[in-house]
C-alpha cells in the first residue's frame, strides 16, 4: 500500500505558530425583575431598555391569544418594530430541530438581522427553543426570557441552557446562551392549568434538597398556602429559587463542577421523560427521577433514608409521581436513555446525589458529578417500579 503522502524531497522547513489571543473577560451578567402585573409593563420596559432594537416575540399556541399577541401588540403600540408573535404548537414535541428551522425562516423572511432581541414568552419549551434561535440566529442576537409557567419561572430561564430534544434523547442538541434580562409575572400563573402548575414544583423541591433546607422545610409547613392567588407568597418563593439557581450558575457558568448539582434528578427524569413519550410533563419525570436517584444515593450509604422518605412525601403530596408503574417502563430502556445523557463519560452517566437534605454529596476528589454502578441504578429503578 503505498504511503498516504509522497516523501518530502526538500528540507523540511520549521512549523510557524500563529496564536489567536482570545483572552478576555465578558460581563454576561442580567437582571431577573419579578412582580405580579409586570406583563403589563413589559412592552414600555423593553422599548425602553432595547431602544433601536427590533423584537420577534416567540411564543406557544397555548399563548398566542392569551399573551403573545397582547405583547406584539404592546410593542408596536410604542413604536417598538415587532415581529410576530412568531407561534409553533404547543409541548414538547415541538422542541425539534424543524420547528427551530420554522421560527428561524419566520424571521429571514421579516427581514430581522442582528440588532434583533428574540423574546422567549411562554414556559420552558418556549425558553429552549427560543433561547436556541436567538444563539445561532445572525450568528447570536439578544434575548429576553419572559415564563408565564412556574417551572420556567424558577429554573428554566436562567442560567443560560438551551436545547432541542433529537431522537437519541432529550436536550442533547443546545447551546449555553444567557438572556439579556428575565421577566416574571407571578400573575401569569392564574392562567396555568393545575398539571402544569404543579409540575414546576419539582424543580422548587430539587432546590432545597440540592442547596436550601429552610426551603424545604418551608414547604413542608406552608404547602396549602402555595396558590396563584397568593401572588405575594408566590414572588416571594418564585425570588428565592431565582436566587438560588442564579448563585450556582454564577459560580459555575458551563457545568465544570457545582452546576452539576442542578441535574439531580435530570439524569433519570430526562430518560422517564423520553419514555414517556412526553406524556408526563418535565415537572413530573424529574420528580420520580429525584427520588431514584435518592434511593440510589441511599444504597451507596451517601444519604440517610430518612431524607429520602420526607423527599418522597413532600413529593407526594404535591401530587407529583414518585413511582415509575404508571409507565410499566423497562430498566435496560431507562439505563441506556441514561448512557446517552450530556453528563455521560464513555457512555457511563454521572449523578448529582443528596448527602442529606441542603446538601449534596461529592467524590473524593471533590467532584459533586459521581460514576454510580448500573447494577445500583437498577436496583434503585426497581425499588420505584420499574421492570427488570
């Protein structure tokens, strides 16, 4: 076989190096404004913040006559130029590559370019794709996150995550793409159906048992109270999650190590998700997902059961599921779902486990993303429900 290039017949003449010095720091920082009636404001306020700025509002068929057009409207109203609202059907199965082909050309053909500022208004399948479109639209233009769902509300919308779900699994195509500024109306969730509504509480219990006890606690004893109507308990617990979520992506803005904690959960609700044939909302999936996960976290003598009974029961009576029967999933589907998750390495998954509730465990070596043995995985599926 002859060689792939032909011998050098001159001296070979010394590699040049060119470096492209890329060094600098970038102030990515942004606002999270939250207070119940601010929709009504929104229009004024981003003309006002974004002056000389075009706007293309993308937003779910869920919305489009409940706030997206009130919102375009709005901002032509101000002699803001506005596109849209630029409307895709609602769930996630239009978290897709095609659908983001579809928002994408809605905006060639106005003729939007870069001095662009998508806003993302509805909940988090809205905010992914959206946030998605504004990452690679014209290379990257602005972006407002607006969530009108609890979930987006306390988690989805900040912190910069964006995805599209493929057929090998969920959110495995995206980018990291931080918003110029979050809206919240805690008013916006009068309008939530209850699914979905509660459905946003897994991601307020996964912040107390990642970070904050005193919130879960505060869940336990106030659990009632927690209504649409009660707007200023509402904001007020819509504030602290903001808060929490925003001091771990601060620490860690690309998922080096701490915002691993942010996935407990994720790795095996991303797969009951899937399985689901998203059926269950993101909300439901991670909250069986939480809780295998803790059961693993148990069997590897990292978390004490009694933690894991209160994350059960807390669940449980938000009316959240705790067990996969309902599914009748396999556990060889949800364990090869999981070897195909972002956080994997060689095919192997890595989890964000509990030590105790308020705070999460670590390898040795300080690491909070720990190899765990399918054999345990699969037990703890077991323990919920899951076939073997």
């Amino acid at each position: 076989m002859p060689a792939p290039f032909p011998p050098a017949s001159t001296p070979q003449v010394m590699m040049k190096e060119v470096i492209v010095d890329l060094k600098r720091e970038i102030d990515r920082s942004y606002p999270i404004l939250i207070r119940p009636g601010l929709l009504e404001e929104t229009a004024e306020l981003l003309a006002g913040r974004f002056n000389r700025h075009a706007f293309a509002v993308v937003s779910d068929s869920n919305l489009e006559g409940l706030y997206a057009d009130a919102l375009a409207e709005s901002l032509r109203a101000v002699d803001a130029p506005c596109q849209g609202p630029i409307v895709f059907p609602a769930g996630e199965q239009s978290k897709i590559r095609e659908v983001k082909q579809q928002v994408e050309d809605s905006m060639f053909a106005a003729g939007l370019g870069r001095d662009t500022v998508v806003i993302a208004l509805g909940g988090g399948v809205v905010g992914d794709l959206a946030g998605f479109v504004a990452a690679t639209y014209a290379r990257g233009v602005k972006l407002v996150q607006v969530p009108t769902s609890l979930l987006a509300m306390v988690d989805s919308s900040i912190g910069g995550k964006t995805g599209l779900d493929v057929p090998w699994g969920k959110n495995l195509v995206g980018a990291f793409y931080q918003p110029a500024l979050v809206i919240i109306d805690p008013r916006a969730l009068s309008t939530l159906a209850k699914e979905h509504f509660t459905a946003g509480f897994a991601e307020i219990v996964k912040h107390g048992v990642i970070r904050d006890a005193s919130l879960f606690d505060f869940l336990e004893k106030r659990l009632g109270e927690l209504k649409p109507e009660n707007e200023e308990l509402m904001a007020e617990l819509i504030a602290r999650n903001c808060r929490i979520k925003a001091s771990v992506v601060s620490a860690d803005e690309r998922e080096g190590n701490l915002r691993q904690v942010l996935n407990f959960g994720h790795t095996v609700g991303h797969a009951v998700e899937t399985l689901s044939g998203y059926r269950w909302l993101h909300g439901q999936a991670v909250s069986c997902g939480m809780v295998v996960e803790a059961e693993a976290a148990v069997l590897l003598d990292l978390l004490p059961v009694e933690h894991l009974r209160r994350i059960e029961n807390i669940l449980s009576e938000l009316g959240l599921p705790v067990d996969l029967d309902p599914l009748q999933v396999r556990v060889e589907r949800v364990l090869e779902l999981t070897r195909l998750d972002k956080k994997a390495r060689k095919a192997r998954p890595r989890y964000a486990l509990p030590a105790e509730i308020g705070r999460m465990a670590t390898t040795p070596e300080g690491a909070y993303g720990i190899p765990v043995a399918e054999e345990v995985v699969s037990r703890a599926l077991q323990a919920r429900g899951a076939l073997g």
